[in-house]
C-alpha cells in the first residue's frame, strides 16, 4: 500500500544542522516533496527532487533520496529559530497522476 | 494572481447543521484537492478532483461531498456536522506532475 512515514519531534541546538527522515512505501513514486508548516499557516513547498535523483542542494537545504532503501532526508544547515514548523514528506504515486501522499509531519523546535 | 484561496477562514457550526467550504485557484491547473488537518495525524486527503468533471474520494471521504464546478472552483459540503469534523480543512491545486500548491485553511469547529 501507500504509506509515507516520519518521526513526529525532532529539537535540535540553533547553528546545528538539523536531518528530518523520512520512509515511504510505493516504488513507483514520481516526485518526493519537503513541504513547511509555519503556525497557522498552510503548507508551502521548501523543495522537491525527481525519483531518479540521489540529491538536490539548495542554499541551507540538502535532500538526500536513497531509492533502495525507500529514505528521503531534509538537512538544514545553521538551523536558525524561523526554522522552527513542522516539516512534511510527500510523495507523487505515478500509478495515480493526481495523488500525493503525506506523511505525518516532523515537528522542529531550536534550542537556544 | 492569488494562488489559491479558501473561504471562509474560521466558522463554528452546531451538530447536524451544513455548510460548503469554497476553493478557488487562478493557476489553470487541472487538479484539485480537499484536505484535512487533526493534530499528530499530519493530512488526511477527503476527495481530489482530476480534471473538470471529475471527483474521487480520498482517505477519509464519509460525511463529505464536493463539487468540482469548473476548473478554478472546488467545493467542499457538509451535509450534516459532527463534532468529529472538527479540523482545519486545506484546499490545493497541482499541475500535471508538479507540486501542489496549498490554500490558507480553513478552522473550522463543530459544537
């Protein structure tokens, strides 16, 4: 079935990098997202890669896709207290052209 | 050009009372999408529509109809509220392959 997994908390120290993980279940998976959730707000596309790339670089954000194992990852250098949202895994099913499914948000909080 | 946009943005409805939550988008997109939104329990897709023309129901489609009214307008209905249906509610629209783009939400409680 279709299933895209994330822990739900992550806290990490302001200047640290922070790794939001990710596991999903359907192989044939187009496009994966990073999505952020500031309070209040809807959900507003930080970045994406293709399914047949390993990783895409932009300014502070690394994603990271191992298609083996079914991982995606979000690296966030010098993670910075505007970084604090909850963070969504999405996935594009190419047996369903229009369907996008979610994970259940990693929420990141900074410590000082 | 406002992206989407969902009216309205918070509303209390007593049980058993109706209402339709609006979407609309101004991107020419085909795809369009009624979310919801439960602490811990990340989005929960109610129904999508393809195409003009077209719906079909998501993950948690009971207690909720949609009418897909031309290819900017997406609505959501409830017929009859329940306290259950307490939620914030996401509308979005996506290009053919492309990312979704996601509406301000809508609060709504059921009392």
């Amino acid at each position: 079935g279709e299933d895209v997994e994330q822990s739900l908390f992550l806290s990490v120290r302001e200047g640290d990098s922070s790794v939001i993980n990710c596991t999903y279940t359907d192989s044939s998976s187009t496009y994966l997202y990073w999505y952020k959730q500031e309070p209040g707000a809807g959900l507003q596309l930080l970045t994406y890669i293709f399914s047949n790339m390993d990783m895409k670089q932009d300014q502070r954000l690394t994603v990271l896709l191992n298609k083996k194992d079914k991982h995606l990852s979000l690296r966030i250098a010098d993670t910075q207290t505007g970084d604090s949202a909850i963070y969504f895994c999405a996935e594009s099913i190419y047996s369903s052209a229009s369907k996008i499914i979610f994970g259940s948000g990693t929420r990141l909080s900074i410590r000082p | 050009n406002a992206g989407v946009t969902q009216t309205p943005k918070f509303q209390v409805l007593k049980t058993g009372q109706s209402m339709t939550l609006q979407c609309a988008q101004d991107m020419n997109h085909n795809s369009m999408y009624w979310y919801r939104q439960d602490p811990g329990m990340g989005l929960r897709l109610i129904y999508y529509s393809a195409s003009e023309g077209t719906t079909d129901k998501g993950e948690v489609p009971n207690g909720y109809n949609v009418s897909r009214l031309n290819k900017r307008e997406f609505s959501l209905r409830l017929e009859s509220a329940a306290p259950s249906q307490t939620s914030v509610y996401f509308c979005a629209s996506r290009a053919e392959g492309r990312e979704q783009y996601f509406g301000p939400g809508t609060r709504l409680t059921v009392t």
